[in-house]
C-alpha cells in the first residue's frame, strides 16, 4: 500500500524538477552548480613580502586585497602590485619595482610573494616662492608640512613629495596670510623632478593682495536682556590691529560660548565684514541673533578603537537632549584634537528623527600613544646621563596618563611614577600621584650623598580665563651618607635622617600663543608650601617671563625673565641646608652648579634663604642655515642677587667672606638652540661681569631649554 504523505513529497518534487528544467538553458545555475564553480576558483593560501624596509609587513597587507578576499585571480595580482606600487610613490620611492612570484603549495592553494625593490627614497631639494614680497622665505617654509631634504629628514621622513600634502601646504600657506592682514591671497604650486638628483624642486607662486586691517568693530543684538557688555570681553579683533581669520573665528566661538553661559544657548553669532578698500580696512559687526531652536538627538562616535566614548563626550560639554550650538559644536571638536590621541578628528550633523532634532557624527582616527625609550645625553652639571621611560598619555583608552622612568648620571640615580586622573570625578579637575626614589652620590660639588624617598597627591583645576591653580600634598624621607673621607662635610653627619611633610599650592598664569614656540604673551607661577615634621617652614618662590616680537613675521623674539624665592623659618634653629634654595644656571647662566651663594670655611657649599634675578633675551633665525635644521641664536643678558645676611644654619661653621663679598652678579652671553627630536637644546657661552671672589664660574653649559 503507498502511504498518502510519501505520494504527496513524490509529487512536489517531480513539479519542482519540471518547474526548473525551462531554467537550464536561461543559465540560471541547477542544484550543484555553484558548488562546481567555487571549486575551480584559486584560493589564497598565504601572502608574503620580499625587500620592504620602507613598509612593514602589517602595513602593506592592508594594501593588499587578496589576503582578505581570499581568492587568487591575475587581475586582483596585477591590482595589488599596483596598490603597493603607489604607496611606495607617494612616500617618495619614485624608482621602485614590485614583482609578485606565486606557487602552488600541496593544498592546492596559492601562495603569492610580492618582491619590493624600493631604490632610493626621492627628497626635496629645494622648495621656492616667487611673489612674496611680504614674508620670507623661510617664514612661509616654517608654516608647511613639506621640508626640504636635511642631515634630519631620515629620522623625521618629512621630506617625501605628495600631492596630498602640498595641496594642505597650499591652504597652510594661504591661512598664514589669511591670519596676518591678507584675506585674498591666492597660492598655486608646482613639483618638478629631477632624476639625476633624485630629488623634487618645488615652486610656489604667490598672489597676495591688498593688505587689510580691522576697523570699527561693534555688536549688535536681537535677544532682549543678554548683556553685550559682557560680550566685548571676548573681541579678539580690535581696531588698528591686522585683518586675521582666525582672530574673527575665535571671537565668535568665544563670544557665543559667553552668551551660552549667560543662559542663551541658542545664540548665533555671526560676522559682518564691510570692506573699505580706499583705506584697507574691514569694518566689522557681530550680530548676535536668536538660533533655530535645535536640539541635540543623538551623538555617534566611531573609529575609537582604543579609547573610551566618555573620554571623547566629555570634551564637548554638551550632550544628547541639550541645544545644538555650532560654536560649541567647534569648541568641542578643538578639545578632542588636543587630547592628542587621534590623528584626525571630523565632525558631521545628519537630520534627526524630528525637524528640530539633529545627529552629531564624530568619526576619530586614532593614533599611537604610548611611548618608550631609552635616551643618552651630556649636561654640563650632570655629566653624561641616561635615561629609560614607559609613557602612556592614554593608559587603558580612559586618557589617563601614566609614566615611570629609570634614570642615571655621574652623580646619581633616579627613579620616578607619576599618574594622572584628568578628570576626577567626572569634574575639570586632574588629580595624581608621584614617587620617587633619587640618590645623589658624594663628590667634590656634594661633600655628602642624599637618598631622598617620597611622594605627593596633587590636583589641579582652571579657574578663569588663563589663570589655573594646583594644590599638593606629600612627604619625604632624607637619608644623608658621608662615608667617603676625600669629602668630609661639616654641616652633616652620616646617618642623619630628616622627614617633612608639605603641603602647598601653586597658581599659573599662562598666556602664551604657544606653549611649545612662544612668541607673545605672558608666563607665571607663584608658589607656596609649608613644610613640617623635622622643619617649621614657610617657602614662596615667583616665576615670570614675557614674550613679545621685535619685528613681524621675522621670528626675532625679545623677553624678560623674573624670579625670586624667600623661605620664612619659623623655627629657632634656622633653615637646614637640606631645604635652601641652591641657586645655580637657572637663575644667572655662566655659572657652575652650586657655584654661587654663600659658603663655608673650608669651601662646603651652603645655600641660600632669599634671591632674585633678571634676565633679558632676544632669540633670532640663523640667516645662513635651512629652516629644517632647526637652529636658532640669542643673545642675553642675566643678573641675580642672593641675600648674605640671613643665611641657612651653618652648624657652627664660619662662612667663608670672600664667598659674599658682593651679593649682586651679572653675565652676559649668546646662545646655540637646537630644537632636537629630544626637546629643544641650548647651549650658552657666557661671559661674568660680576661676581663674589670665591664663585665657580664656566664658559658653557648645555641644558634642556625651559619657559622658566
């Protein structure tokens, strides 16, 4: 008997064979088909590189489409030899060959190897203008990516030919006349190659226009109670002064945020520009009006492989469900570059689920921030010196940074950690903790060796403007050796152990234009710790320089360096040599470490209780030498003054008379700058004016560049 439910599957299946057999001839595949086709397809059983130094292996699989796609054909082969080509092209290889050599390996699969022969890298011989009558040269080379070739550019690879990158050079061009009274200043450029030099000559051709200076400048409003008054604070373009985009972008970004903390979020701020061109001046009104009321829907972040969401929402104070301000939407953008973390950071709006909701993209790029070394130098007061450091500026994508490092010189050890909270408790404040363990060993400038062990918590918080403020708190434990019987020290004894705990605070003014390159503005601190347990202490010391350009455009730069410390001993047995002020370099140059100030009989050095110094400086380009070797000249003139009557305790010791017979010096000099991939190094010969008879002086010393 034939069971119902098999006749009825026997039928289904003799109609679907009918239905599909039309199918066959049309070349839609039958059942089996695809399965026969995927089968005569090459698969890729690995991909592999031959000759790269320029790229690494990583680098150069994802040019490659094969080692994703799998599938091995000659016409993806030729694609991806053509891909790696390129790369290499655009980084400055023009003469390399890429070959590709495949075989079969006993899978069946193909294994393909790319041969790269790179040649030589092509640099930039020379990168000339024709047109600028306003800048230099030199100027203009200082503001682009692109360099010319130097005894650097192997370490910086800065000196490679892109398109890419001579078209952001253009605009980096254009922008700098934009910001220094030339608004219509039209840049074009050519590269032309040379094979006998291997080498790229560059022509820029510049348009620059009339100059413009800013005129009257006004605020006109249609909101009803915001207080332009308040507003005027934040005009960057005053009258008289150079027409400058970005002086007009930041007042506007500033003056909306001030509306917006007045309570009007939706302020929009624009500027209007009347052109006087009789007189070369832009009038300019900023009218502050009422925005589309525009709210923030949703916030997307991509690309953040590595850091955290929070770490990036937090730096745009504002959130989903607030008010859509662009100037803010700016400020936003602004302090995520500045984290430093990405390598590139866009930002886009899409229309939201409603006509007053917006979505705000961010996609972020990012880059590496971790940073380890080891590094080797020689100062003139320490010797020759070491250094190996782990640094994490983004430890574990929460931007916290993290940092120890294990030091060594002539004279001594070092050993430091340091961690950074930047946001405690979710507030604009940036808490840490530091230790240490440092040794500095008995020799003829230390007649007694120090193992000095603490730490300290720390916070610090804006508190308006330029103004911020820190405020710390530690202890410390010194161990004093003097074992060594060519230094004998009279003021210590071996053994001896001092413990103190701090606490204080410190306030910075920083109105630089540029922290790293300062050519205008104003730098100061002025601190303050009380120091107890073995001592009774009040220390202050204040800190000031200030920048200013001699000449415009021309990189010469003048200022004036300020500082003075005083230490109030509360105490009836004066202020241990172990917490004096031990003015040296730093406060007056041409003289050695320790090498000034107050001693003993017997030539131990002590220390000082109260000093003060001046210094004035004019830094300048080297006219003769390329702008990429990062060379610089000052001159400068130091004086300094160190209090001879209070003194710190002597322990019975007399002090030496020939070592304050004059409490006032001064030196002049010029100086070598070198702004080196290790920071910025300086070297300063000095001549001494005057001085007390028993000062150490020397000609030259080489230190690490300050602000202070």
């Amino acid at each position: 008997m034939i069971h119902p439910t098999k006749l009825m599957r026997g039928a289904f299946l003799a109609l679907a064979i009918l239905g599909a057999a039309p199918l066959a001839g049309s070349g839609v595949p039958l059942l089996g088909v695809v399965s026969a086709h995927a089968q005569q397809q090459q698969l890729v059983g690995s991909v592999l590189f031959e000759g790269n130094r320029r790229f690494s292996d990583k680098q150069l699989l994802t040019m490659v489409d094969m080692s994703t796609s799998g599938i091995f054909s000659q016409q993806r082969l030729a694609a991806d030899t053509e891909s790696i080509r390129q790369a290499y092209d655009r980084d400055g290889f023009r003469g390399v060959s890429v070959t590709a050599r495949t075989e079969v390996i006993p899978d069946g699969r193909v294994r393909v190897t790319f041969v790269v022969n790179e040649g030589d890298r092509a640099g930039i011989a020379a990168i000339n203008f024709t047109g600028n009558n306003a800048f230099n040269s030199g100027n203009l080379k200082g503001a682009m990516l692109t360099k010319e070739t130097g005894f650097l550019s192997w370490l910086f690879k800065d000196d490679s030919y892109d398109e890419q990158k001579l078209a952001v050079d253009r605009e980096r061009i254009r922008l700098y006349y934009a910001n220094r009274g030339y608004p219509d200043t039209q840049v074009t450029s050519v590269g032309e190659f040379d094979a006998s030099r291997n080498a790229y000559f560059i022509n820029f051709t510049i348009n620059e226009g009339q100059k413009y200076t800013f005129g009257n400048v006004g605020i006109e409003t249609s909101i009803d109670g915001l207080n332009t008054n308040a507003l005027t604070g934040s005009v960057d373009t005053r009258e008289g002064g150079g027409y400058s985009v970005t002086d007009l972008q930041k007042t506007i970004e500033d003056m909306s945020y001030e509306a917006t903390s007045q309570g009007y979020a939706f302020a929009d701020v624009r500027a209007r520009l009347d052109r006087d061109v009789t007189n070369g001046r832009f009038n300019v009104t900023y009218l502050v009006d009422e925005g589309a009321r525009i709210y923030v829907e949703r916030i997307n972040i991509t690309g953040n492989t590595k850091t955290r969401d929070f770490v990036i929402r937090r730096e745009l104070e504002f959130g989903e469900g607030d008010p859509f301000n662009r100037s803010m939407v700016i400020r936003g953008r602004k302090n995520i570059e500045a984290l430093g973390f990405f390598s590139a950071v866009q930002l886009s709006t899409a229309p939201g689920s409603a006509a007053d909701k917006v979505v705000l993209n961010i996609a972020v790029t990012e880059q590496s921030t971790g940073e380890y070394g080891a590094t080797a130098g020689y100062s003139t007061s320490e010797g020759i010196l070491g250094e190996i450091s782990l640094t994490e500026r983004n430890f574990l994508g929460r931007g916290q940074y993290l940092r120890a490092a294990i030091g060594a010189s002539e004279s001594g050890r070092t050993f430091d950690f340091s961690f950074t909270e930047p946001r405690f408790m979710g507030l604009k404040v940036a808490a840490g903790v530091d230790a240490y363990h440092r040794i500095t060993d008995e020799s003829s400038r230390n007649y007694y060796g120090v193992q000095a062990t603490g730490g300290q918590l720390r916070a610090s918080m804006p508190i308006m403007g330029d103004l911020s403020a820190t405020v710390f708190a530690g202890a410390e434990r010194k161990l004093i050796s003097d074992t060594d019987g060519t230094y004998k020290s009279l003021l210590l004894n071996d053994g001896d152990e001092f413990y103190k705990a701090f606490v204080g605070y410190t306030l910075t003014w920083n109105g630089l234009d540029d922290t790293k390159k300062p050519t205008s503005g104003l730098y100061a601190t002025f601190t303050q710790q009380y120091i107890g347990w073995d001592h009774n202490l009040l220390k202050s010391e204040a800190r000031a320089r200030y920048f200013v350009p001699l000449l415009d455009d021309s990189g010469i730069v003048a200022s004036v360096r300020g500082q003075a410390g005083v230490i109030n001993d509360f105490s009836d047995n004066g202020v241990n040599v172990v917490e004096a002020f031990l003015p040296g370099s730093q406060l007056i140059r041409g003289f050695e470490s320790r090498g000034l100030g107050p001693r003993i009989v017997g030539d131990q050095y002590l220390g000082a209780t109260m000093y003060a110094g001046l210094s004035a400086e004019i830094q300048f380009p080297i006219p003769v030498l390329p702008e990429t070797y990062g060379l610089s000249g000052a001159i400068w003139a130091d004086a300094a003054w160190i209090d001879d009557g209070s003194l710190p305790n002597t322990n019975g010791n007399a002090v030496d008379p020939e070592s304050i017979d004059s409490p006032w010096r001064t030196s002049i000099g010029a100086s070598l700058i070198w702004d080196s991939p290790f920071g910025p190094l300086r070297g300063d010969f000095a001549h001494v004016l005057n001085k007390s008879t028993d000062d150490r002086t020397q000609l030259f010393q080489l230190t690490l560049q300050t602000l202070l």
